[in-house]
C-alpha cells in the first residue's frame, strides 16, 4: 500500500513536471515564431502607411475592413467573415484652423487646433470671442453665466506628469474633452478650446471624442497644441482683451454601413466555446492609427497566424475580432456581443490590446471570480522570462466590454505605456512610431495567454 | 511586565512603519521633481543637438567636457572638476564608401558601409576583392588559407532574434566585430566586412570597436548594413565572382588629452564615503551619441540635481561621473578607479546607465556578497510602484568596472532594451530617439536607489 502510494505520488510529480515542461517549451516556440517569422510588422504597415486613417464610415475604414478580410483568409483561417454594423459618420472637413488675434498690437498668431470628434464645425464664416481660461467644471460654475457668455472657454488643466500610469494621468483630464462643451454651453460659451490629452509641450493637437447633452446648445469645441495651450494661457494674463479666431468643417452625417471582421480557428474539444482577441480597426483621422489600434488588430490575427503555423490545435475555438468604431461609438463592440447573445455563443474569456504595441509587462484583469484571477496570475512563471510581470491591474478594453454581462472574463493586454499619449489621436501616430520587436513581443504574450486560458480553462 | 513588553513593541511598530512611510515619501518626491520639474531633457538636447558625437579625441568630446562641467556649476553642486585623461584618438576620415562589383553585367551597386572603430583605412586607392561568407570563426578555419587567402571575409552571423534579452542576441555576435579582422588576416584575408550589430534589417551601418591582435597583418574592417549583408550574401550564392569595393579614410592619430567631468555634493555624516552615478560622455561619431549615452550622463547629473532640489542631505558623497571613453578604450574609467585608490576614497557603491534611457525595469546587481544583494531585492516594494520589478539579473557597467577590486558593489541602470539595438553606434542614435517621460522615469529610479543606499548602507 505504501509502495502503491508512493508509486502513484511520484508519477502524478511527473505528469505535473512535464506538463508544466510542455507549457514551457510550447510558450518559447510561441516568441520564436513571433520574433524571427513573426508577420504582425507588415500587416501593420500596410494597415498604416497604404490605409492609413480609417474612422468610422470613411472610405479608409471600409478599405482595413476589406484588407484585414483578405489577410485572414491568405493566412487559411478556418473562417473569416464580416459582421454588419452601423456606425456613427463624423467628418472633421477640410481646412480646418485657428489663430490667437491680439487686441492691442495689430496682427495675429496662429495655433494648432483640431474639431474634436463629434463637434460642429463654425463653417466658413468662423467663430472669434474673448477667451476665459479654467482648469475644473468647478471653476467653470463659479464664473457662471456672467463670466462665460458669448465667450469661448478653454479648458486648460493639464494631464498629471507625475502620474506613473499615463492612463490614469489621462483620466484625470479627458473630462474636459469629453463634456467641456455642454458644461460650457449651459452657462452661454459660444465654444470651447481644450487642452490636448497630451502630457508633453507638443505641436500638434490631439482630437478624441466628446458627446453633446441633450437640451443645451451645441457649440464648436477643439483641442489645441499644448504648447499652445500654454501661450494662450500666458497671453490672456497679459491681455484680457485677447480673442481667439476658429475655422471648423466637422460635421455629422447620418450613419453608415460598416462592418466588424472575425477570423476563427476551430476547436477541437470545446468547439462551441470561443475565445477573443481583438482590437479596433476604426481609427482617428489625423494619423496613420499606428499604436491606436493597429498595433491591436495586426497582433490579434498574429496570435491565430502563431497557432496555425505551429500546429497548435486549441481546445476552444479562437477567434481574431477588428472591431469597427471603438473611437467615436463602441457600436462593433456593442454588435459583437449582442451577437454573441442572440447566436448563444459560450465565450470564455476576451483579451483586448488597445493600449499601444509597446513592450509587454503583463496583463490587466477584468472583474471575475477571485479564483479565475488566481489561477490567471498562477501562470505568471511561465510568462516572467518574457517581461511580464504584472498582473495586478483591473481592467479589460472597451470593445471587450459588452460582453461581461455574459460572464465572459476579460483580459487587456499591458503593455509599457509610458510614451503612448505622445501619439494618441495626434498626426504623429504613424508606422514609424511602432518598434518590430515591442509588436512582436506583444503579439506573442497575447498568443501565450490564449495558449494557458485555452489549456487549462478558467474556473 | 506584559504591558510594557506590549507598549514596546506597539513603538518598535510605529517607529518601522513610520520609517517606512518616510521612504515612500521620499521616493514619491524624488519622481515627482523628475517628472514635473526634471532637467534631464533639455540637458539632453543641448548635449546631443547642439554638440552631438563627441568619439574620444574629437572637438564634440571636447565641447561636452566643457558643457557638463558648467552644467553641474550651474546646478550649484559642492564641488565640479575635471580628471584628466589620456585617450586612444581614432578618425573615421570623409569620404568612406562602398559597393558590390557584378562580374557578369556591367555596373555597380552602392551599400552602406562604416569603418569599425579602430581599423585602418584603404586610402584613396580602396580595396577591391572577392568575398566569402561565413557565420563563425570555425567556418573561417575550415576554410583556411585557401578559401580566404587575397579576399575579404564578410561575417554574416544576425543577432539571434528570438532572445528576449537583446543585449544577449548583441553578445552572441559581437565577437565578428570585435575580432573578425585579426581571425580572418590570419588566413592571408584583405578586408573584413562585418554584417551590423542590428537586429532588424536597417539601411544603415552600425560601427563599433573592433581590435587588432599583436603579429597579425592589420587589414580594414567595415560593417555592413544588415539589409546590404542580407543582399550581398544573396548575391554571393547566386554569383560566386562578384566583388565588393570600399574606400575608408580611417586613421589612429596619437593619444589626445581628454578628461572625466566629476560632480559632487558633499555628505553629511559620511563624507568620505563616495557613492557614484555615471555615465559616458563619449560616443560614436555616426550619430548624437543619444541614447549611447548621452542619457546615462544627463541621467546621472539629474540624481544630484533632484537631491539639492528636494533638499536631501545625503550622509555620504554623492557624485556624478561622467566617464571619457568608454567607446574604445575605457580610459576613462580605469583612470577614476585609479584615482581613487591613490587617493583613498571608500567607494560604497557605483550605478552605471548605459543601456539606454528607456522605461525602467529594475538594476543589474554585480558580483557582491549575498547579503547586500539581499538588502538590495528588499527594497523591491518601495520601487515596484514605478514600474521597477527586475533584480534578478547580473551586472554593473564597464566605466564603473575598475572599481569592482576595490570592494566596490556595482549596479547598472535597467530599463526596457528592446528598441536599443536599432540605435546603437548609428546615425539613427538622435535625441527625437529618447523619450522625455521615459528618461525622467530612469533618473528618478536612479535617484530613489542612490537615496536608499545612502540611507541605509550595504552590508
């Protein structure tokens, strides 16, 4: 009996051992193939610098749609297809711009503006008033109507340097972007000018989306340049008297036809239940929608690419998602899910990469069960050699989102952030900006994660 | 007696914990002054923009000798001085050129070539030869004399890709480099042509230092862009009789006088015990010498700067050493070493950043006894919330390596290489290269360890 014992004890240390061997050398063969027969780089390239800007309902848009198509169906997906949405069409129009107009001395300076995502534009005729500076809807209040009527506001509180997660820099800034118009409107602004979400003196403007309140005027509102945004504040202390000129051409037009693109590998044991990878294929226009998110959907299709070209046959069926329409919408995301619903389609986990194809460090967890985050950051072992050593963070991704009402786990790949909002909504956000190897990297955490979720389930 | 054993040892827990707060704090500050009010950048851009290479010997070395020693003066540090040192002075020259000569069809095809750091030139005349391939120095020996004998020898062996730690793919192939030339003379060689210490094809070459062995005839050694070594080397195989063209100026001129640039703000209750932080001040002469290693200097003067700002009285010594030559000769570093055993400084410790100024991931720990390793991983929960978490790995730094006989405990800088290899001894080593954010993150991690040290020795 103590002999039977021991025997059966031993031999389940062995199965452990060489399971968690297998793990090892499955996970290294994953990095192999990314890094030195990895296609993520290409793809992207193309995406980027023959594409280039792709926001929703734009010609763009439809041209990564039909690419991504093609490029699943050449890497011999068992299946690619297109799920039909419809999605917001805002159209920034051309030659747009603006200029500081002094009072004082004749003459005028000009700054970098951009309509945010959603805004009215002024039209030809422009927009020119007096500028009140604030750094908080608090201060904004206290001014009231008083202060603020027949005035542009300009939103000027910077994103927090200090912050060492940029992201959350960015949170404690982006609400002057997201409502500053319908705060300002109701005390009477004819429009308002936001400080970039940039956490550097830049240039150029960073646009985003921002979303009118019902029953308030909607007025024009646009980003400028940081280093704008500093002159601006410094030359309003000297002169009260200073004005501010805008030309915009956005407009809304009534929504257009688009689509999500899915490519799926099959399962062999679970094949009724799915896991996501995916990012968003929509893009701001001012770019190339380098790091956000071309890096997400070109690592995405990497990850299936990965498993198809080493032979692995997972478990659960793994599907690529280019979600249409994340920037100025979430309808792909919102599509995708209700889909999933209607189609009674079991989802296991998602993993969104939308956070720029940096270096990895790890992966943000979505709110789930105690025991599945355990045994997600149980596998942190096997991915340490690879730089990911964070699991600690809360998180999923916006088009992932929908899908936590199913009970699906999400997963956001984390990559290093630190120089993301350098790029994020801006003109700057171009192919160049992406290094081979970080996207590599990434594509390949991604792959190894889906690899450990698809082997040992998430219980 | 109970009470007072409890009342005891509730002080002893408040006092550690109150301790332990006060270093949070502190390191909290320290981020705060690097990422709010750090000077690190535009140090930086003078240094790299304004003199920008600076290879031992040059006027740029000169200039930026010159230039952080007033730097330091201005930043009000206790004491800046110069070290003089002799240094090996080594010229490029105008003019080095290469190609590929087809033997069946006419013409000529241009790569881009750059002479290693310390190899002879061809003169005006050039050197025409045919070439043959190999990707080891056993591939050249099998060869011998008579494969080898009146050609170059073009060391075609790629940084292996898919190690995780770049800096490892770079030390699996730098011996062709470093040694390529005197290897292939032996067998009677006319040239070298080292395919490029990159790990992505480029179209640009990178240099480096390569040495002559004793009783062997000194032939030129070039590097090859790795997209020209891939071409070349298909060329080759197709066409056995092609050729390869160069023309280099480079020369050894005799030693020139240089100097090591010093600062230091004096400690309090240890003021004869030194702790310093470095970087080299020399660089390549193909770029600006930005991330190699123009942020490990600006870096290392930012950690004094951030203790005079934040009024930190540090017990020991605190100094920032900017090292001459460390690209070709490390005269710099043996003479520091020199120095202070002659003059009897107790070094507690040394941290080099020469790696690049990326994110931060942790430091290298060199060669020391367990124990002070040990007080160095238990800091690890003050410094994981800025991104620091790897301690695991072995190193210091080549400037600060003399000091290692002394009983000095080394540390290098480690942040996130991945994108390092792309810049390295290139025209591509530019500011617009380094990333603000990321640069203050390092000198502030470089800061918060110095602090540590300081405040608590290593025993």
């Amino acid at each position: 009996m103590k002999l039977k014992l021991t025997f059966f004890f031993s031999l389940a240390l062995i199965l452990n051992v060489s399971a968690q061997q297998s793990d090892e050398a499955v996970i290294r063969q994953i990095f192999d193939e990314a890094l030195a027969r990895g296609q993520s780089y290409p793809v992207l390239e193309h995406l980027t610098t023959r594409i280039g800007a792709r926001l929703s309902g734009s010609p763009g848009a439809a041209a990564a749609v039909e690419y991504t198509r093609q490029v699943m169906e050449e890497f011999g997906f068992d299946s690619v297809w297109l799920q039909p949405v419809m999605v917001p069409h805002w159209e920034r129009g051309r030659g747009e711009h603006g200029r500081i107009v002094h009072s004082r001395k004749m003459g005028t300076e000009p700054i970098q503006i951009a309509s945010l995502g959603g805004s009215v534009g002024t039209g030809s005729q422009g927009l020119l008033a007096h500028v009140v500076e604030v750094k908080s809807f608090d201060e904004l209040k206290a001014l009231g109507e008083q202060g603020v009527k027949g005035k542009f506001v300009f939103f000027n509180r910077p994103m927090d340097p200090t912050k060492i997660q940029v992201f959350s820099a960015y949170g404690g800034a982006v609400d002057q972007r997201g409502s500053g118009a319908s705060e300002a409107a109701k005390y009477g602004a004819v429009g308002v000018i936001v400080r970039s979400m940039g956490v550097n003196l830049e240039d150029y403007p960073h646009t985003g989306s921002m979303r009118y309140a019902p029953d308030v005027p909607k007025i024009p509102a646009v980003a400028i340049a940081t280093r704008h945004a500093e002159l601006l504040s410094k030359l309003i202390k000297g002169d009260e008297k200073i004005q501010v000129y805008i030309e915009t051409y956005a407009r809304t037009l009534p929504d257009a036809p688009s689509f999500n693109v899915v490519g799926e590998i099959r399962g062999t044991t679970n094949k009724n239940e799915y896991i996501v990878v995916g990012g968003h294929l929509d893009s701001w226009d001012l770019g190339q929608g380098a790091h956000d998110d071309g890096t997400g959907c070109v690592q995405s299709i990497e990850v299936l690419r990965i498993f198809k070209a080493l032979g692995i046959r997972p478990n659960r069926s793994i599907r690529a998602v280019m979600f249409m329409n994340e920037e100025n919408g979430l309808r792909g995301g919102l599509k995708y899910a209700e889909l999933a619903k209607i189609n009674k389609e079991k989802h296991l986990a998602a993993i969104e990469s939308d956070r720029g194809g940096f270096t990895p460090r790890g992966f943000t967890i979505g709110k789930t069960k105690e025991s599945i985050k355990k045994s997600i950051q149980a596998w942190k072992p096997l991915l340490e050699p690879y730089g990911l050593t964070d699991f600690s963070q809360e998180g999923g991704g916006a088009d992932i989102g929908p899908l936590q009402d199913q009970g699906v786990t999400l997963l956001g790949f984390l990559p290093d952030s630190q120089r993301y909002f350098n790029y994020h909504h801006t003109p700057e956000d171009t192919f160049d900006k992406v290094d081979k190897r970080e996207l590599e990297l990434g594509a390949a955490s991604m792959a190894a994660m889906v690899y450990l979720i698809d082997k040992y389930g998430l219980k």
